[in-house]
C-alpha cells in the first residue's frame, strides 16, 4: 500500500516537473520570437514544373543555410508558397490572395508568363518588390516599373547569341522549332538570324502531331533547325526525331537556354537522342561553393522529394539561392536602420478586395538594389533592377554535355583559353569553338541545308538558234532528249565540283511544236511558281528579275557588242584616208614653205643651196621633203634656218606618227555612223534592246530580228541598201560564237558592259546559289571555264578590239593639228623677217 502511494506521488511530481520545464520552454521560445521580426514573402510558382520544383526547394535551402550562419539577426523570411498550375490569371489571382492574408514584404515569381507585367503593376501600387526569376516578355523598363526586379537574360541576348553560332558555322538560313506559348512566342520578333521557317508546337501537340511537323521540316532545304520550348515538349520532340533520322550527319541542332538549362536533368533516353545538339545557356564559374551547394542539394531532396531525385540543380535553382540571400540580408538592413517602418501597415481597397501594403517597401527595395556580393552565382549586382548574366556558355552534348565556348556581348563567341583573347582578334568566330561532334557522330560542319535526294527539275530554253550556247535535240525513234552546249558543260562542271552530289534532269521548256514556250521572262518565272528548280541556258542576268529568282554569279563576259563587217581593204587609195584633205594640202603647203625659208637663209651663204635656177627648185623641193623621212644631208650654216629646221622636224614628226596610228587602226576597225534612217540593226530574239540601243548612242536605228549566226552573216553580208542591215548589237556570248564562225569577215567596234551576262536561276533563298557561284569562280581561277569556251567557239584568241565608240579611229583633220602649224609658221616667219633685217642692216652698213 505504501509503496503504491509513493509510486503515485512520484508520477504526480515528474508529471508536475515536466510541465513546469515545458512551460518555461514554451516561455522562452516565445520570448525569442517575439524579439524576430517576420519579414513575409510571398512565392509562386508552378509546382509541377522542373523549374518551379527546383527553385522551392533552393529557396528552402537558402533560407536554411543562411540562418544557420546568421543566428543573431532580428529578422526572418517566411515563404508563403503558390501553386500557379502554370496559369497567367491564377498567377495573379494567387498574388491577390498572398497580399489579403498577409503583410508581404515582397513576392518571388518563379514563372515565365505574360502575368509578370501585371505584377510590376501591383507592385507599383501596393509598393513592394516582385522579384521575377525570368527576363519578362515583353521588356520592361525599369524607370516604368521600378519595384521589378528581373533575373536572367531578355530575348534580345538569346537572338545574338543564335546569330553569332550561325554566323560561326556560315549558316545563312535557320529553322525555328518552338513552343507557342507567351514565354517562347517572342523569339521570333527579336532573332537577329534569318528564319528560314518556323514551326509552332503545343504543349498539348501529341506525338503524331509532332512527326507530322517533323516530316514537313525534312522536305525543306534547311537542315539547321533551332528549337526553344520547354524541357518536357523538347524532349519528346527529340525522342521523334531520332525515330524520324532526324538526328543523323548532315542535320544541325540548337537548342536555347530553356532546355540547355535543364539537360542535367533530361532522361537519358532524351540524351541518347540529343546527340550532337549544340546549346548555350547562361554560365555560372565552377566554385567550391557551387560544388557544396549541388551535394546539399541533391543530399536534401534526395531525403525530402522522390520527385526530385533524378534532376540536377540549375541556374535558376543557383539564381534564386542568391536571391533569397539578398533578399534576407536587405530585410536585417531595413530593420537596423529604420526599425519603426516595418510595423507600419497599409490597407488598399482593390476593387473586389482589401490588401494590406508594407510602408517599407520603398526603403525594402532600395536596400535589395543596392546589395554587393559574391553569391553562388558569381558577383552578385543588380543593374537597373536586374540581374544579368555576363557570359554565356556554348555546350555540344556527346556522351555527356561540354563546353566548346562562350560567349558575351563585348567579345563575342571566345575560347576556352580566355587568358588568349588578345590573340584571337583575328580569328574566325569557328576557330574560337572546340571542336564539334555534329548528329551521326561526324565532327564535319553541316552545311545547313540538302536536298534530301531530291532530283531538281531544271527547264531549259529549246529551239535556240545558237547551237553552241545551248540545243535540244529529240530522237525521233526513242523520243530521248538531249541537251548540249556550252551552258550545260559549265553546269556540270560546277555541280562535278562541288563536295557533294546534287541529282537533275534537264526539261525543255517547249510548246507542242518543239519551239521555246514563251519569252525568257517566262520561263524565268517557271521557277518563282515552283514549275521548275532551277534554269540552266543563256538567261541574262538583269535587276528587274531578281524580285521573283536568284541568280549565280555570271559564267560568262558581262556586256553587249556591236559588229560591223571589217573594212575593204583593196582599195588603192587607202593611204590617203587617214587625213583629210584639207590637212594634206596644208602640209604639203608647210613643206614648200620651210624649204623655201630654209632656202632664202641659206642661199647667200651655203654652196649647196647655189647653183642654176633649175637646181636651186629641185633644192627647195629636196630638202623640205627630205625631212618626211629625216633623209636630209645638207649642212646648214645659219643659227636661223637650223631653228626652223628643228622646229618643223618636230611637226613632221608628230604627223607622220599620227598618219601611221590612223592608218593602222583603219586597216583593222571601221567606224560607222548609224545617223541615217536608211541604216538597219540587226539584233537577237529575246534580247532587252532598249537599254543596249540607248547606251551605244545610235540614232533612230531600224530594227530587225534574227536567230542565228547564219542569219547574221547573210544580212551583214547584203548591209542595209540590199535588206540587210549595218551591224548587230548583242551580248557578248551571242557574238563570240558569231565571230568564231566568220574571224575574217566581221569585228566588234564597240562594247559596253550594261547586261550582267548569263546566269543559272535558282528560287530566292536557294543555298545552291552560293555554292554553285563559288564552283563558277573557281572554274574561271583554273581556268577551265576557258577551256570549255574554246571547246564550243572553237578559238582561243581574243575578238575584242577593245575600243568603243568616243575611240573609234576617224581622218585628221586640220582642226588637230592647227597649233602645230601655227608654231612653225610662227618660226620660219620670224627666222625669214630676222635675216631680211640682217641683210638690210649690212647694205646700210656698207653705204
């Protein structure tokens, strides 16, 4: 009985004991707390979503690890957690719900939506900081929105970086895979890459949705294909495009920040599939810490969170740590400086609610904006309210994810070796990268575009008069058509150089009867209706047709010519042509002159200039013609006449030198002046002839059509009294071919290059242009373009005279060379009056 009393009063007492110790406890830590000011924060975010359960948990880990380290401090963030479900409007609706319950000191938006403009309005009002872990879209301007803070790059650095790596690999064309929603839709506005095509998905697209849109991408050229969406769309999408051989050599693959950032995370089914995609994401510089804080991490919610098991902690996971940090150390600074503030409340009236606003939120923001430190992520520093990542890293996945570069505004794409900037100036964007290991395992740059083994359907001009330029002829018994010329020999040749193979067949373009169906321009525009891939004959290259084709490079002489039978060479009289009458008769003039001067100044005192009058004109007439050929022997005594023999030497030697010229460019050229209306020029079918006959100056020419070289030479032969014509204007080609049947008969006169010769046409936005223009110029730098010119002009010698119309060989005229005379008349006049002074002078001396 005692030792029953005694057990009861023994478990009344511990009883009481253990009630007194917990009271006190519960004393003291009430105590505690009331000395710790709540700073409240609010959080929302899209609970099911890779970046909505990695910022949580780093958000809960960062409050953890910086208490843990800063016990002391009088103040304590306490998150109040949203779940978004990825809506815009319950964003907002969950923001309102945060801000009627609680007495919030700021709100973290962990979500890419349209919703985050509204926010920075209800910050605005209710002034408090919205802090949104994504750039918003559209930007927004600080100074308009200055309780917004933003972290991470707008879609302005995305679009330069996507430039730069296609810049790098010379892509000039890139595909845009992506996912159209408000966060993703914005890339197309802001891509400084020319979008070839774009494709939008759905995050509700199902699977045969998705290989729909994947087979009309492989139909295209294009074979850079640019895809930003989210981590869970991407991977399905890639998962199909291996399925599809989307993911073999000669494709190329980039992916943005937005899955990039999540490939750490992906399954590695997605990452078998991925191989060689290049990504680029923001870089955070490998630290201890950031090795510390990736085991914590993945230790925690390992422990906490099946459903984290399989991810790795990214940047928005790093970014949001910081944040939180900055964050808690700006709410210890508000509360040290300006303790009475944070107990200070608000209510506004919202239309369909009432919200409590902090009246610290002013001094809260002040203090976040101006916080300096070294986080996780690097130096930690918010400029005009955000937090921009300086560099970017350029990732190629191969059995794992590395880094082959990076990338920053300043610089551009750089090296690994950073410290060798300064060397790489000059470097190629392409040299900067590590080496890349493309889809199918080949480290060879995709060109960017194929044609999928496709066969290009090229028309080609038929019933061309000149054979040699382009034919189509048709075996009547198999109905087989071949096309030959020269045009088609550089095609082949071009399409034989380059690094791959490239399949056509030649279609004529022919009506019923065999004959070209329609002019140039028609056939031209065969391939801008797609009826045709390419052209391949002697279309000329002009600026109007550009709107609708492109052209290569010309594999031809650019310009148009005219031709004119060459000049009649027997007659006997040809020596005199080359000066005009007028001009031989005031020579001939000048000659008898100075002999005579020579001959008056001489006389008195030179033996050879005496004798009998007979003698003395044969003298006269001797010497003064002598000097045409500088055949004179004579000695002259007087200063005088030697002047004027000098004198006249230099005006015969500037005649004959001028006849000689003349005569010579008259034996190989003959001008002519179509000013007549009697006068008729001959051209080619199809050729544009107004601008040739302006640019040529003729005057009023009557124009006549013809179609082969044949044809040509039998109206140049009759000329334009007999039904011919004068001369033909045409391009360049036409003429050497004319020219290199009838070398003796005919000449060009005249050239000029306003035609841009012949091109192959290709659809706008072909990549064959370029590469088929690089095989042309390399065709002509080894000279094999010439050797099939000879091949099909059969000659090898130039047919150009190389003179146009203002050089065109014409008779001197008086007019050319009238300061001549007047110098040597000049001379011997003043040599003549000189020595009648002197004689007069001595015959007044003598009396």
């Amino acid at each position: 009985m005692d030792f029953t009393r005694k057990a009861k009063w023994t478990f009344v007492l511990v009883t009481i004991l253990f009630s007194l110790v917990q009271s006190s406890s519960a004393n003291h830590t009430s105590v505690n707390d009331t000395s710790i000011e709540m700073i409240h924060v609010g959080l929302i975010l899209d609970a099911q979503s890779w970046v909505g359960k990695i910022v949580d948990s780093c958000i809960s880990l960062a409050i953890s690890d910086f208490y843990s380290r800063n016990r002391h401090y009088q103040t304590k963030l306490i998150v109040h957690t949203r779940d978004s479900e990825g809506d815009s409007l319950l964003v907002l609706s969950q923001a309102l719900v945060l801000l009627e319950n609680f007495k919030l000191d700021a709100i973290i938006v962990a979500e890419n939506s349209a919703a985050v403009k509204i926010l920075a309005e209800l910050g605005s009002r209710v002034k408090i900081p919205i802090i949104s872990l994504f750039a918003a879209v559209p930007s927004l301007s600080f100074s308009e929105y200055p309780y917004l803070i933003q972290i991470g790059q707008d879609e302005s650095s995305q679009a330069k970086v996507i430039a730069a790596i296609a810049e790098a690999f010379s892509w000039r064309s890139v595909t845009l895979i992506y996912e159209d929603n408000d966060p993703a839709r914005p890339i197309l506005s802001n891509a400084n890459t020319c979008f070839d095509q774009h494709v939008a998905l759905l995050a509700s697209s199902t699977d045969e949705e998705i290989v729909e849109q994947l087979r009309n991408l492989m139909s295209l050229q294009t074979t850079v294909l640019l895809v930003h969406m989210s981590p869970t769309l991407a991977s399905r999408l890639f998962l199909n495009a291996r399925r599809l051989g989307m993911m073999s050599q000669g494709y190329a693959w980039i992916t943005t920040d937005m899955i990039t950032n999540f490939m750490n995370s992906m399954d590695s089914s997605v990452i078998e599939s991925m191989q060689g995609v290049v990504g680029f994401k923001p870089h955070i510089p490998a630290s201890k810490e950031l090795r510390k804080l990736a085991i914590r991490w993945r230790s925690k919610n390992l422990n906490e969170n099946q459903n984290l098991e399989e991810m790795e902690i990214n940047v928005y996971g790093i970014w949001s740590y910081d944040m939180v940090w900055a964050v808690a150390t700006a709410a210890e600074r508000v509360m040290t400086r300006y303790p009475h503030i944070l107990h200070q409340v608000t209510r506004m009236n919202m239309n369909f609610t009432t919200i409590r606003s902090s009246q610290s939120g002013l001094v809260f923001m002040d203090e976040i904006l101006q916080s300096r430190f070294k986080g996780i992520s690097g130096g930690f520093q918010l400029t005009n309210g955000r937090l921009i990542p300086k560099e970017f890293e350029i990732v190629n996945v191969f059995k794992g994810e590395r880094i082959i570069g990076y990338w920053n505004p300043g610089n551009g794409i750089t090296s690994l070796m950073k410290q060798e900037n300064h060397n790489e100036m000059n470097s190629t964007s392409s040299s900067k990268l590590e080496s890349v290991i493309w889809p199918g395992g080949t480290m060879n740059i995709p060109r960017g575009w194929s044609l999928h083994g496709k066969r290009l359907r090229i028309g080609v001009p038929a019933n061309n008069g000149f054979r040699e330029i382009i034919s189509v002829t048709r075996d009547p018994r198999t109905n087989e058509t071949t096309v030959t010329g020269y045009c088609v020999d550089v095609f082949k040749e071009a399409v034989q150089s380059l690094g791959y193979e490239v399949h056509y067949d030649f279609i004529p373009f022919e009506d019923a009867s065999g004959k070209i169906a329609g002019t140039y321009d028609d056939l031209i525009l065969q391939v801008y209706y797609k009826n045709y891939d390419a052209v391949v004959g002697d279309t000329t290259i002009l600026a109007r047709r550009f709107q609708y084709v492109d052209f290569t490079m010309p594999f031809t002489d650019i310009g148009i010519g005219t031709v004119v039978p060459k000049i009649n060479k027997k007659s006997i009289w040809i020596f005199l042509m080359p000066l005009s009458g007028d001009l031989w008769i005031t020579t001939a003039a000048f000659f008898i002159l100075t002999g005579l001067v020579v001959w008056f100044i001489e006389r008195p005192i030179n033996e050879e200039f005496q004798g009998s009058p007979c003698e003395q004109i044969g003298m006269i007439f001797w010497y003064s013609f002598s000097t045409l050929v500088f055949a004179h022997k004579e000695k002259l005594l007087s200063n005088l006449s030697k002047f004027v023999v000098i004198i006249w030497v230099f005006v015969v030697l500037i005649i004959t030198s001028s006849y000689t010229a003349t005569l010579a460019s008259m034996l190989t050229v003959q001008q002519i002046e179509l000013n007549s209306k009697q006068d008729y020029v001959g051209y080619h079918y199809g050729f544009v002839l107004s601008r040739a006959v302006s640019n040529l100056n003729f005057k009023n020419p009557r124009l006549k059509p013809y179609n082969s070289p044949e044809e040509y030479a039998d109206a140049l032969g009759r000329g334009s009294n007999n039904g011919g014509v004068s001369a033909i204007i045409d391009e360049i080609p036409y003429l050497k071919v004319f020219l290199a049947k009838y070398p003796s008969d005919y000449t060009i006169i005249k050239s000029m290059t306003t035609s841009g010769g012949f091109g192959f046409v290709f659809p706008k936005g072909s990549p064959l242009v370029q590469d088929i223009s690089s095989a042309i110029m390399r065709l002509r730098e080894e000279e094999k373009l010439q050797l099939v010119e000879n091949k099909w002009f059969n000659s090898t010698e130039s047919i150009f005279t190389d003179q146009d119309t203002r050089s065109n060989p014409s008779r001197l005229n008086l007019h050319s060379f009238g300061g001549l005379f007047l110098v040597t008349g000049i001379s011997s006049t003043s040599a003549l009056l000189l020595c009648l002074f002197q004689k007069s002078r001595a015959i007044i001396i003598r009396m």
